[in-house]
C-alpha cells in the first residue's frame, strides 16, 4: 500500500512511469527517505513533501538518479555548433537562447560551453540556461567539481584548457570562463515551474527525459516544450525519443543522428499535429536538408564500401551501418542493413538496426516488424523493448507499449553487441 501511494505521488508531481523503474525502486526509495527525513511514516512524507519544503527536495534528489557525462552522444553538441556558426555569418545580432534541460550536474550545458568556445564563438553571442527538478543535482552543477566518471565519453579535447586538477586529485573543477557561461536554476518540466518567466529559446536540449514519463505527462513536457521554444526553434531529444517528437509535431530539421527537430507545425490539436507531421516532406526523406542547414561531410571509406556492396553484394559490417545512420544517410543504412541480414538471418542486433532506423524514417510497420524480430531473437534485448514501446505509442496503442515498458523494467539487460 505504501508502495502504491509513493508511486502516484512521483506520477502526479514528477510524471514517473513505475513501469519503467521496476518494483524494488519504490521499496528502496522509501527506506532512504525515512532514513533522512524527521518524519514518522510514509503517509506524513508525503505530506510534507506536498509542501514543497525540504522533505520535498530530499524525496526528489532520491527518485531522480543522475546519470550523464561530458558530450553524451557527441553528435548533438556538434549539431548545436553548425547551428550556431549558421546564424553567425548570417549577422543574427542578438544572442542565441539555450536550454538544457534536464541538466543533472551540468556535464552538458557545461559541454555546450566548451564546445562553442572550442568552435571561437564568443561567450557574448550565446546565453546558455539550465535547468532541473533536482536541488542537489543544481548544487553540484554549480560547483562545477567533477570525478572520471564524468569523463567516459569518447571526445577528445583539452581537458586542461576548461579545468583545473592537482596531480594528487581525483577530481577536476571547471573553470570559471566556461562556469559563468551557463545559468543555473531549479525547475520541473513537468508543470514547468521555475520555467514560466523565461523568453522562449533557439535550442532546448530535453534529452532521456520523456521515456521515463506516464503518457500524460509527456503530453505535458511536450506542451511545454512547445511554449519554451520560438518558431523554427530546434528540440533536440534522446535517441529512443525521437518517435515521441514526431508524434507531437516536430520535424525532422535533416541531422537525424543529432536527434533534432523543428518547432515548425501548426499545434491546434494533438491529432491534427500527428496528421500534419506525417506529410512533412522532410519525414517522407529525413536525410533531406530544409534550407540554413549544413550537410555533415560523407565519410568517405563508408562511401566506398557502399559502392562496393551494391556492385559485389558483399557484407557490411555492423559498425559501418551504424555509420550510415549516425550520417543521416537512413537509405543507405537500411540497405546495408538488409544485406547484413541476408548473410546473417539470426541477428538480433540487425534486425534492432533496422527497426531504428526504419522508424527513424518514419516507416512505422516495417519498424514494428523488425524489432519484434529482434526480440524474439533476444528476449532479454530491454533497447529492442524500449524502441517498440516508442513506435506503439506513436501508433496510439498504449497498452501494448506499457506491457513491453514493465517488461524492460523487470528485464536485467545483459544483451550486448555483437
């Protein structure tokens, strides 16, 4: 009982989907509450969190887990750059807005900051926000003090240059230069509080939030999103997420491995959106750039080696599909793929390429199709879960998709790639 009512209390005020944490995340949330709170029992936390006190802060720095580091999926941030270089040599005088949101402790917006400082762009010609519903998490992005852990991403760059580390630390500090580039402030996207005031933004970066959400609420984020951003403003959302931005709207803006889109669609009515958004040109062809974009340059041995398939029908490699994919060639990218296939019937992961990409491309069905592949070749494959979750929902068929989100709860992922 004491479960349930934790669970509808982070549904309502947080949009928690508990299908997606699994049934011991409420039991242990509990225990680490009572244990730092003067409170006697559940029902008298909740109660006082209700208040937006403390015990509030306390309770929400537990349920929300932090899991982020320097350039997570570099793609975006070098997204952002083109962006942003785009408007400068088109003399834009005013700053451009950003939001990162949530921003756990601040690896990426501090991420926007070096790499705008490494691409030249003045500091004054940005102006970066940042934001979440975690009072701790916003202390620590504050303090700017960061462990190796925050390092694992696979971008190389001067990490001397934008913090300080004594020989014998276990930790480096970021300097002030990239520090005062971003302001900090505690807000829920769900309600959007802390968020009302605010001018609307150039680019949101709203990233592996929404999959954690109840339908509602992501109704809710997405609606606030929709408010935070100006026309033709860019949303920039987590690789299993890009299903739910079409779904409200958005448009593809040509980068598909940035996992961006364009704030460009009349929104009179959530079904009218949906409608609108799948006769968007740029949905018939993703890879096809709307005007102001840069086209990323074609890796070239990839190229060849396309050449190569479609001439000898030789057998591309899985890494050189992901390739494809993360150049927005999404044509290409399926075919390799279906040539992997051929030669690999039995490939779980294949087929869990070809459903990423096939939904990508905005091919619902076939999408459908081949990631009920993968999962019946790898039933314990909780990415495959997730994503077929995603193009259910874009489908309308929640139940479905909520049976596959509890699945992937209950799931341990041991699945690796092959």
């Amino acid at each position: 009982m004491e479960t349930l009512e934790l669970r509808n209390f982070l549904a309502a005020n947080l949009g928690l989907d508990a299908d997606c944490v699994g049934p011991d995340y409420f039991k242990l949330l509990i225990q680490r509450i009572s244990a730092e709170t003067v409170e006697n029992d559940l029902a008298s936390i909740l109660e006082a969190a209700a208040s937006r006190g403390q015990v509030w802060h306390t309770l929400v720095d537990h349920a929300v887990v932090p899991e982020t580091w320097f350039f997570r999926d570099e793609t975006p941030f070098d997204h952002v750059v083109n962006i942003i270089e785009q408007r400068r040599r088109a003399t834009t005088s005013s700053p451009i807005r950003i939001l990162s949101c949530p921003c756990s402790t601040g690896e990426e917006p501090y991420s926007l900051a070096i790499a705008l400082a490494e691409a030249g762009v003045p500091p004054t010609y940005v102006s970066i926000d940042a934001a979440d519903v975690s009072a701790s998490a916003i202390r620590s992005a504050q303090e700017g003090i960061f462990r190796a852990r925050s390092f694992r991403g696979r971008k190389q760059f001067d990490r001397l240059r934008y913090f300080s580390h004594a020989g014998d630390s276990l930790t480096w500090r970021i300097r002030s230069a990239i520090r005062d580039m971003v302001q900090f402030r505690l807000a829920n996207m769900v309600s959007c509080e802390g968020l009302e005031t605010l001018e609307p933004y150039d680019i949101v970066l709203c990233r592996n939030l929404l999959i954690y959400l109840h339908t509602l609420a992501r109704s809710s984020v997405m609606n606030n999103l929709g408010k935070l951003l100006k026309e033709n403003g860019v949303l920039i959302v987590g690789h299993a997420e890009t299903a739910i931005a079409r779904e409200y709207g958005f448009v593809g803006d040509g980068t598909p491995s940035a996992f961006a889109f364009i704030k460009a669609l009349p929104r009179n009515s959530h079904k009218a959106s949906i409608g609108q958004a799948k006769q968007s040109p740029s949905q018939k062809n993703p890879a096809r750039l709307q005007k102001g974009n840069v086209e990323r340059p074609i890796d070239k041995p990839v190229a060849e080696a396309a050449a190569v398939w479609s001439k000898d029908r030789l057998v591309p490699t899985l890494m050189q599909i992901r390739q494809f994919g993360d150049q927005g060639r999404l044509k290409e990218a399926e075919q390799a793929c279906q040539l992997y296939l051929d030669r690999v019937p039995e490939s779980a992961e294949g087929y869990f390429l070809l459903g990423v990409i096939q939904a990508s491309a905005g091919n619902v069905r076939a999408a459908e199709r081949a990631l009920r592949k993968a999962l019946y070749l790898q039933p314990q494959n909780t990415s495959a879960m997730l994503h077929l979750a995603l193009v259910y929902e874009s489908d309308g068929d929640t139940d479905r998709a909520a049976v596959l989100r509890k699945r992937a709860a209950n799931t341990p992922n041991t699945v690796g790639r092959e």
